[in-house]
C-alpha cells in the first residue's frame, strides 16, 4: 500500500525537513511519498483555500482512501490510528492519500470529498510541523502493527 501526504507549502532543507525524512526512511510496510505544492497567496483567504484546494484535489489519485487532516476532525489515539491503516492494507486499498491544507486549512470541498476527517489534537500547529507529527504517527502505527515495543500504552 502507497501512503502519500499532500500538503501546501516546500519544507526545504530545515529541521521540519530532516524529522520528516528522518521517519520516512523508517518505513517499510508501505511505499511513502510527500507531495508539496505551493500556490501565490491570494488577498481573500477564502481565494487561497480554493486554489491549494484546486492544488490538492489533482494530486490525489481517484481510488485513494483519502484522508483529511482538520481542526475539526475526529481525534484518534495511535492504537486506533493504526487499525485505520492497517484495515485499508487488509482490505487490499492502494493508496492513503493525507491532506494537509495551508495557514488557512482545507477546502470546504476537499472536507467533504474525504472518506474520513482527523484531528492531531485541540492546539494548534505550524503546517510543517503537522507533517512531522502525522509521519511520526505512520511510523509508530507501523511499529505497533508489526508488535514491535516502539509504542507504549
């Protein structure tokens, strides 16, 4: 199964970068790719939603399981974020695709289009730096598929 993480915004060279590789490198269960896209910050945010929205709505492949990252999602401990995972390996899903929107968040659309809404917690994070905890939360769901001690209750 391939995960992709589509997000606004380059990451570059700095240490949001680095953690992300860092975690990325570990995986081995499933293939992983970030998808960046950057789009010219409009005067009305609501112009800048659509746009990244437009962004990430063509990056997503048709068949993917696609998960949106929103304030406003549901929140999951890391036990039940790896039953999600691994119920999409089982039941043979290709792609996980996670959205992550700019400073402004995801479209209303891209919500909507979504087969399932999660939340990494009630504070708020840097856009960079909620793709380091979500890559953190896809290694650690594969530790605790494969029964390995990384994961404490």
């Amino acid at each position: 199964m391939r995960i992709s993480i589509v997000a606004i915004g380059r990451a570059r060279m700095g240490s949001e970068a680095k953690l992300f590789q860092y975690y990325s490198d570990k995986l081995s269960m499933w293939q992983m790719s970030l998808i960046e896209k950057e789009v010219r910050k409009q005067v009305a945010p609501n112009k800048t939603i659509s746009a990244e929205g437009d962004l990430i709505s063509r990056a997503i492949s048709k068949n993917s399981f696609i998960i949106a990252m929103d304030e406003k999602g549901k929140q999951v401990t890391s036990r039940e974020f790896a039953k999600i995972l691994s119920r999409q390996k089982d039941i043979g899903c290709g792609e996980v695709a996670f959205l992550i929107g700019g400073a402004d968040g995801l479209s209303p659309t891209l919500i909507k289009r979504a087969d399932l809404v999660l939340s990494l917690g009630q504070l708020t994070w840097p856009h960079l730096m909620a793709r380091v905890l979500l890559i953190e939360q896809i290694y650690r769901a594969q530790q605790i598929i494969m029964g390995h001690p990384y994961h404490r209750d």
